[in-house]
C-alpha cells in the first residue's frame, strides 16, 4: 500500500454500486453515466479503484474510469473472495462487501486493468454469439434426430426445425465471415503464421487470435499456459495427503477446449506433439494426459510463431544457451 494512495472499494449490482474508500465513508451511486458523474467527483489523481469482475456489470464503470485518467484495478472474484472468508465476517451485505474490498486493496499487490480495444471488444461479442449458435444448432440437430427415430414424425415439426437451423447456420456462416474481416484488420500476419503450425485449422487459429488479442497480453509461453488453465496442481502435505497432479483449469474454458479438440489431429501430423504423445504414453501415463501435455505444447508453438515472426518450420531446434 502507498500512504498518498486514497483506495475506494467498489461492490457493484445491476442497477446501484456501493463503494468505501480508505477513510471508511460510504457512498452509493446509480449504476449508470449520472452516477458515474457523482461518483468521479470524489476521485482525484492519486485515487485507486478497486473492483470485481461482476459478470458484465462492472464494464461500463471501469471504462469511463480507465477513461477519465484514473487508476482502475478489476480483481479476480475468487481472490476476493477467498480474502472475505479469511476475515470469518458474519456479514454479507453490498455494503459490507465494499468495505472489505477496500481493505483487499490496501494488502495486496493490485493490476492496474487497462481493458480491451473496441476492435478487442467486438470481436469478443461475436465470439460469444457464436458459441450461443452453436449450441443452438447442436439442440436443434438432436431434436430432428430424436424426432426421426419416433417412426411417425410430424412433417409441420420436422419441416420447422429444419427451418430453425438453416437459419441458424447462415447466421453462424455471416458471423464467422466477419469476424474472419475484422481479425485480418489487424491481426493478419499473426493469423496466417498460426495457421501454419500443423494441427491447428482456419477456425481455431482465428479463435487463438481472438481470444489472446493476438498474443499482445503475454510475455511469455508459460503465462499463456496458465491463462489457459493448463498449468498442473499439486497438492502435498505432510506424510497423508498425496494428491494427484491435476491442471488447474483456472483460466478460459474456450480456449482449453479449443486446444484440446486440436490435440487429436496434432498427435498425428505435428511432428513435435507426435514425440511428445508418445513418449508419455511408453511411460505408462493415461492418453488424456497425454493430450494434455500436447494441448500445452501447441500453445507454446503458438506464442513462439507469433512472437517470432516466422512461419512453422518442423525441422526448427531451440538455440537457447544452457548454463
């Protein structure tokens, strides 16, 4: 914590958001651009907002912050969390939330949040409204399959399914082509060169771009790995406790399920996961661990091709120095 540092803890729902700050006044404004207003006019140049990350709730504070010049940290809930129980309080109120986010702020070392581009943020939008496609075109095709196997199906059912996911599919087609446009804006080389690394397709390598931003977050391979949630668990303690190593799965799930899709066809034609699967699998490890340790080595290849500016070579060997 720095002394000339004023912290106010932010506890925000739908239509109100609480906050305390460091002297333990309380205020509560309107979610919205009039509360907004009120509530900058407590702020000056050395105070530090301290937020969670409340679904889409907290977005449009943290950016007319972010853009008023002020200092903004968005915190996972889950530290929060953790950090509440830890106080054993026996109050759960926004307001007591607020209070306890501020004296979080005050002990940890917080992130300054410095969100997503507009380009970033529409690109994000389609994503997801391509993963709410998806699934509705899975359900429609297993209901005209359910409905098939009956023996007797009704034609007016039938006929409006199909109908429903004609639909959804040229949607889908309409959404995948603009978003392939608006990546290609500004993320062309790195696409093109992701798609060169063997078991990685036009549709996944679109979808690393998306959701890393082009590989600009990271500083290295093993930071992307743990957004991802691929970096292993271990749970040791004493003589009793032995826990399987596990990975931890704290990251983003699309990604993750991205990567391991990929893993099948990259154990077949990507010659470094090839060695990688079967070496593991000659130990006597599960194939599912396997994959695992292939899903991790094709997002390193990934980050290494698109911070390196060259396209994949298979015969490439690491020049780095061993002490």
């Amino acid at each position: 914590m720095t002394k000339d540092i004023k912290y106010f803890g932010i506890d925000i729902s739908h239509l109100v958001f609480d906050v305390t700050d460091s002297d333990g006044n309380y205020y509560q404004f309107k979610n919205r651009i009039s509360g907004f207003k009120k509530f900058v006019k407590l702020l000056t140049i050395d105070s530090h907002c301290v937020m969670e990350a409340t679904g889409y709730y907290h977005y449009q504070l943290a950016y007319y912050l972010l853009e008023s010049g002020l200092k903004v940290s968005v915190e996972n809930p889950l530290a929060v969390k953790r950090f509440i129980q830890m106080k054993l309080s026996k109050i759960k109120t926004d307001k007591s939330d607020s209070k306890l986010i501020c004296e979080y702020a005050k002990q940890v070392e917080l992130k300054l949040w410095k969100g997503n581009s507009k380009h970033q943020t529409e690109c994000l939008q389609m994503t997801r409204l391509l993963a709410v496609y998806t699934k509705q075109s899975t359900m429609l095709k297993n209901k005209i399959h359910g409905e098939a196997v009956l023996g007797n199906p009704s034609k007016v059912v039938l006929s409006s399914l199909r109908r429903s996911l004609k639909q959804i599919q040229k949607e889908i087609k309409t959404l995948e082509d603009k978003l392939l446009v608006l990546v290609k804006e500004v993320h062309q080389d790195v696409l093109t060169r992701i798609k060169s690394i063997p078991g990685i397709g036009a549709k996944t390598s679109l979808m690393l771009v998306v959701l890393t931003d082009g590989f600009e977050r990271f500083s290295s391979g093993s930071e992307l790995c743990s957004y991802a949630g691929l970096t292993p668990v271990i749970r040791k303690s004493g003589s009793s406790v032995k826990g399987r190593s596990r990975i931890s799965k704290i990251g983003n799930q699309k990604l993750r399920n991205l990567l391991f899709m990929c893993s099948f066809n990259a154990c077949k034609y990507n010659k470094a996961c090839r060695e990688i699967y079967e070496r593991i699998v000659a130990k006597g490890k599960s194939k599912k661990l396997a994959l695992i340790a292939v899903c991790n080595k094709l997002l390193k290849q990934a980050f290494a091709i698109a911070k390196s500016g060259l396209l994949y070579d298979d015969s490439h060997r690491s020049t780095l120095v061993k002490n």
